[in-house]
C-alpha cells in the first residue's frame, strides 16, 4: 500500500453545532492515501437476483440454497416498508433463523490459517461489488436514490435511445418513487422551479415553442383543426404521462449537479437524479376557432381558421432519464464517488475535475483517473482505492465509481435497465394566463 502522500477527501460527519450532518473535509494527516494493490479494485462478481419473470423451468434448475428461497425480495419490501426500524430487524432476524437445505460446499474443510509472513503484511479487504451500492446508499441515508439504483441493477438490460423524444417501455417508467414536494425540498431544484414560473414559462422561448408549425399548440390544432372549447391535457392523452410530455411540455429548465458541486456538497437529491431538468406542460386551455373564406382571386377560395388559446392551468414535473451515459464529445466518464458497504467520500480532486468538466459551456475534460488524457494539464492516477485510515480495514477502504463502471457491469451480466423517471404532476393555476394567437390555417377548397 502507497502511503507516501496523502490527499484530501470529504464525508458526511455530524455538525458540530447542528443535529445534521454536512460535508466535512479531511486533509493532511487526516486525509487519505491511495492504494496500489492489483487485488483491491472494485468487484463486478455478484449476480443480480432472477427477473420477475422467471419461468418454473429456471426456477427448478436454481442451486438450492441455503437462505430463505425469497430472502432478497422480502428484505428489500421491509426497507422500503420500515426502514431500519425495529419492524425490519425482527423480519430480518426470523429471515436469518430460516434453515433451507445447506449446498454441498457448506461443509467442506476450513481454509487453512495464513502463514506468519503473510499476518504481516496488509490483507486485502472484503471485495466491494458495484451491486452493493444500493446498501450503501441506505447507509447513507438515502433511501430513494438506493430505490432507483436497485431497480436498474436488478432490471432486464436496456440501453435508452439517443433520441429525447422516443418513448419508453412500460415496464421502463417510474413514477413512484419520487414526489415533486421531494424534489423541490432542495434549495438547487427549488430556486429553477420559482425561476420556471416566474419568468421561463412566459419568455420568447416558451412563446415560440407554443406557436411555431411543428410546435405544442399548432400540433393540436392539425390533428383536431375546428376545435373550440376547454382542452384538459390529461384528459385527452388518457392518462399517459409520456403522451402529455411529448404533445404539451413547452418550456424546460435544468437542475445541474454543478450548482451543487460548486457548494461542495452532494445531497440524495444529486444521487437519485444526477442533472435533470423541470418541466411545464400545458394542463386546460380554452381555445377559441373561428372559421371564414379567403378568397385569393375570383376562382380560389380557402377555408381558413383561425384560433385563440388562453392557457389558465399547467403541470409542472421533474423528469430525467436514468441511465449511465456520459457526454460523447468528452473522454471524461462521470466521477459518482468512493464507495464501500458504509456509504461514500469523495475525493476532493476527482470533485474538482468533475466541477471543471461540468461547468457550463466549460471546454475541459478532465478525469484525473484511470486513464491519462492527452489534454490534461495535471495527469496523476485518482482512480484507484483509497483507505481513509490506515491498515486496509474493510471499512476504512473506498472504491472509485464512474459512469463506465455500470455500463461494464451491464455489458457483464446483460442486465442493468435505463428507465425513465417522472414525479407526480403538479397543476398550478396561472395568476396571468397566457394568451396566444396561432397562425391562420387555410386549406384551398375551390
């Protein structure tokens, strides 16, 4: 283990002055030091559980084992259920009191003690497996990003489309786990939510989108051209969310990682969603059309139509596609944190790089990890573990997660699903509606 210099990091540690806890940074002799050992790395090993939709053929050529057959599934409703409650340490206990028929290997020889050169030297912790880190987000605090983790880790394998507009299997949506209320308890969503309907929703760009050809309004109007009368969106794409988004979301502001990264801060806001964007789709509108002939010559006559849109009511919603790509223009694969079972540090450099990179219309790309890039002014190797301590204690050692680290895992195993996440929509009554007049529409009739 190279212990020659040590780097700083951040964790979450209690306020000294406050009952919550805040990023605290470690540094100097209280930092951390790499460590050089080709045995620790992060473990892709462990299976994810079946699919839901197993057939009784898998099912019965299953090794028999020797936890509850349910065992996962059952520990993961009682989390989501209790928490880490009393409720839950009584189901796990009974769980673990379960005696199912023991493999063969279970009783084979013990491993031999390691010999007295081998207890000198520093041993390798347990291996972390990237299909842990839904634990270690619980331990966290973080409930609902280890939701959204678990979900993709144990779903079927699928890649998102590049294309924004194309719509998602239904199995692929998730529109449970978070709240728009949830969302906006962050000081970095909320300030864009208020931005949203202060200003965002009645600038030239939402106007724009509502008008021009191929836009939310004049879209409607095509398919449905004579229509007078109140328009309840919701209503008329039956219920489904990705309908509404695609047809009547007119205006969109982001909520960046960077606004809180350049806080040095990380909340579970940023590990559920990562950079997301807040939407506001039209939800009732009164539409009012008139019809009348335009006679363009003594032989051509066209009937036109022209329409009047009051928008009284919106949604607004957050949205983001939950998936682990990175930006095809940069080399730089997105910096998630060092992980172990006992949650995650950050190391302040790889933050830093990530900061740099993110900015806005920012040129840089820097990693400052597994692999030199050319146009890296300062090139060192931070992609390796870390031990925050000394001595290689299992909870003491943290391992380095970027976005390439799941698409691996997923080229591995063939699973790890992208989905899409919405909250709950939220319909807000304009105090100053917004009017629009629409292009005519004339269609020749003689």
């Amino acid at each position: 283990m190279n212990t020659s210099k040590k780097r700083p990091y951040l964790k979450l540690a209690p306020h000294p002055l406050l009952f919550v806890k805040h990023w605290q940074q470690f540094d100097g002799e209280q930092g951390y030091t790499e460590i050089d050992d080709p045995h620790v790395v992060l473990a892709m090993q462990k299976a994810p559980p079946p699919l839901a939709q197993t057939t009784p053929s898998d099912a019965a050529n299953a090794p028999p084992q020797h936890k509850h057959p349910y065992h996962n599934e059952i520990l993961e409703y009682a989390k989501d259920k209790y928490g880490e409650g009393l409720r839950f340490a009584i189901i796990k206990g009974m769980l673990n009191m379960y005696q199912g028929e023991k493999p063969p290997s279970a009783a084979a020889a013990p491993s031999p003690a390691p010999s007295a050169d081998k207890q000198n030297q520093c041993q390798a912790p347990t291996p972390f497996d990237l299909l842990d880190i839904p634990e270690s987000m619980r331990a966290m605090g973080w409930p609902k990003a280890a939701k959204l983790a678990r979900r993709w880790l144990h779903g079927r394998e699928h890649i998102a489309s590049a294309d924004p507009t194309a719509r998602f299997d239904e199995d692929m949506i998730d529109t449970d786990t978070l709240s728009l209320s949830w969302v906006l308890g962050f000081n970095v969503a909320k300030w864009q939510y208020q931005k949203l309907l202060e200003t965002a929703i009645y600038n030239d760009a939402a106007k724009k989108e509502l008008r021009k050809s191929d836009g939310t309004l004049p879209n409607f109007m095509e398919r449905n051209r004579f229509f007078s009368g109140k328009l309840f969106t919701w209503n008329y794409c039956k219920g489904d969310i990705q309908e509404l988004h695609r047809q009547f979301h007119f205006q969109h502001i982001p909520v960046s990682t960077y606004d809180e990264m350049k806080n040095m801060n990380m909340s579970e806001l940023t590990a559920a969603l990562g950079n997301f964007n807040l939407y506001a789709a039209i939800a009732d509108a009164y539409i009012s059309t008139k019809r009348f002939n335009r006679y363009d010559s003594a032989t051509e006559v066209h009937l036109c139509t022209r329409s009047t849109v009051t928008i009284s009511h919106i949604y607004v919603y957050a949205k983001d596609s939950y998936s682990f790509t990175d930006d095809p223009m940069k080399h730089a694969s997105q910096y998630l944190g060092h992980w172990s079972r006992h949650g995650m540090v950050i190391s302040v450099l790889a933050f830093a790089a990530q900061f740099l990179t993110d900015r806005p219309k920012s040129t840089k790309d820097w990693e400052w990890g597994n692999t030199p890039i050319e146009s890296q002014v300062f090139v060192d190797d931070f992609g390796k573990p870390i031990d925050i301590a000394q001595g290689m204690q299992e909870r003491n050692v943290y391992y380095p997660v970027r976005n390439r680290d799941y698409r691996q895992w997923r080229a591995c195993h063939k699973r790890g699903g992208d989905f899409v996440v919405y909250t709950d929509l939220r319909r807000i009554k304009l105090t100053t509606p917004i009017v629009l007049q629409l292009e005519d529409v004339c269609q020749r009739t003689k």
